[in-house]
C-alpha cells in the first residue's frame, strides 16, 4: 500500500517558497532602482513616474523605454543616470559658473 501524501506540508513548503521569490523581488527592485540612479529622485516623484509608465499607451514610447533598458542590462559598466550636482572623481567645481576651456 501506498503512503498517503501529505498535502499540508506540500503547500507549506510551496507558500514558503512563493514568500521567498516576493522577497527577492522586492530586493531586485530596489538594487535596480539603486543601480540606475533613481534613489535620488524624491519616492513622489518616482511613484509618479512609474504611474505614468504604466498609464503610458504610445507603443513607440514603450519601445523606446524597452531599448534603454535592455542595452542597460547588457552594458559592462551600469552606470546611473548623470545627475545634475555629481561631479567626477577628481574634478573640482567650476569657479563663478565660467564655462570650462
């Protein structure tokens, strides 16, 4: 005869293995919102811009958000966005706004 299954344990394990892929997730999301720079924009400000992407129904907008992100993920050095106050490693600020020679 065969041994019943036990079904309770089954389902544990599935739900806990489901908890567990929600929480790396999570995680990615935010490694990807750190990698790309956007952990400088306000949470407002970034809550929106997600809404808006989702809103979005120009399929040549999409597209084009497509092929940014994925030439992103295929660079060798992910580098965030340029941010207005960041300046290089080395470099220092430019005296009286004067353009650099």
């Amino acid at each position: 005869m065969r041994k019943p299954k036990d079904f309770d344990s089954e389902l544990k394990a599935l739900a806990d293995k489901a908890k567990a892929i929600k929480e790396r997730r999570v995680r990615q999301l935010g490694e990807l919102v750190a990698a790309t720079g956007a952990d400088a924009l306000d949470a407002d400000l970034l809550a929106g811009a997600l809404l808006g992407a989702v809103a979005m129904k120009d399929a040549a907008t999409k597209e084009g958000w497509h092929k940014a992100g994925a030439a992103f993920f295929r660079g060798k050095e992910r580098q965030p966005a340029p941010r207005p106050d960041q300046r290089l490693e080395g470099s220092l600020p430019l005296e009286g706004g004067a353009a650099p020679r």
